[in-house]
C-alpha cells in the first residue's frame, strides 16, 4: 500500500479525546492532527515521539491531517489501524498469502452474522472464507504484539460470529496485521480483555483459524512481508 501522497515528518506533542494528536511539524508548523486509533495505543502515543502525518485537500475536513505513523521505542509503527484492511487485500489480490489463495472472488466489507461486516469474504464454486482483519500495535517484552490493546467487546462479538461461520459449514479467519517492526509473535492479551482471550480459544476449538503477518513499514509504503507465530490463548 503505497501512501497517497509524501507524509509530514513532526513531534508528537499529545494525543487526547482520543481522535485528536497536536503535533509540531519539522516545519516549525503547530497542528492538530486526527488520530485515526480507536484503542490505548499504549507505547505508541508517548510525546516527544518522531511521527509522520498525511495531508487531505478536502474543504469538508475540520483536520487536513491524518496520523499515520510513530517511532516507538522499540520500532516503527503505524496507528492508523483501517490501513490493515488494504494492506491485506492487495497482498489476497497478489496471491502472497498461500493458506488464502485460489479463490476466484474477493469482495470487502460484506454483511454477516448481528448487522456486521466481515472484512474480506474470499469465494469459489460454493466455497466461501470470512476474513476478519486485526492491526496488531502493543509491543511487549520480548517482540510480543498482544490484542487487543483495550477491552474490545466489538472484536469478541466478531470472533463469535466467525464461530458460527464455521459451525454453518464455512471457513472462518482472524488476520493478525502486526503493524509494529519490533514485533516478532502474537498473542491474546487476556489481561487486558479476557473476555476476548476467552473467546479466541473457544473460536479456535470451533474451527476459526489465525494468521499473523508482519509488514514493512516506510514513509513511503506498508507491504505485507512475512508470516509470524500465533501463541495460543
């Protein structure tokens, strides 16, 4: 996924009300950014921290510019979590994915399950396979990247939809996106939400599988680069 345009190098000042970062521009600029990050964001929103920021020319927005990216302590991260869902998409699209590959159609953002949206619904001859797309950011010791990095009860709803995905006779995925350098495996982080961690083991035992993939991560492009362990919940 190449960035639409060149992002905007800064410093983070804070990040507050949750959508909203101030930032100084390398420029000398003072902005307020949106913060396109709906959780904790736990080691990814520490001022002072280098972050990169795209530009809208759009007359509608109240904030021009997006957060996109940080440099964390232990790597370069991006927060801007729907990025997950193309970054995976056009990696289905090029067939890099092997466990996901040989389906004929591939559709985005496809009704399922209590008025949800599955993420990607890959299909052929009658087979069908949910996609549901994670952005793994929360790096703990060691190159662990746990999820979720608040209590999430949107993500356990989804994981109970893709069980009963599976149980109707379907195949069922959750897609771990670590949009994290530093981070090398992925867990359940049951001790922020164990409900969820609760409900990724029953999921498992049901039949819904996991993948995780790091990417790379650049200014310019994050591209889908290799596949990465799941420890068990």
């Amino acid at each position: 996924m190449q960035f639409p345009s060149p992002l905007e190098r800064g410093t983070l000042l804070r990040r507050y009300q949750r959508f909203l970062a101030d930032v100084e521009l390398d420029t000398g600029e003072m902005i307020t950014a949106h913060c396109p990050n709906t959780g904790a964001m736990t080691g990814c929103a520490e001022p002072g921290r280098p972050v990169w920021l795209s530009r809208s020319d759009s007359k509608t927005r109240k904030y021009s510019h997006t957060w996109e990216l940080v440099e964390t302590a232990a790597g370069l991260a991006c927060v801007h979590s729907a990025r997950a869902n193309k970054v995976v998409l056009e990696a289905l699209q090029d067939n890099r994915v092997e466990e996901l590959a040989g389906y004929a159609e591939l559709r985005s953002e496809v009704k399922y399950g209590a008025g949800s949206r599955v993420d990607l619904l890959l299909s052929d001859e009658g087979r069908r396979c949910y996609v549901e797309v994670k952005s793994v950011t929360l790096y703990q010791e060691g190159g662990i990247g746990a999820f979720p990095d608040a209590v999430s009860t949107r993500a356990t709803r989804h994981l109970r939809e893709l069980q009963a995905v599976v149980e109707s006779g379907d195949r069922a995925v959750i897609f771990f996106c670590v949009f994290h350098s530093g981070i090398q495996r992925v867990r359940a982080a049951a001790e922020i939400d164990p409900n969820y961690a609760r409900a990724l083991a029953q999921a498992l035992a049901a039949g819904v599988e996991t993948l995780a993939w790091g990417v790379e991560i650049s200014p310019q492009q994050i591209r889908l680069q290799q596949a990465l362990p799941v420890l068990a919940p």
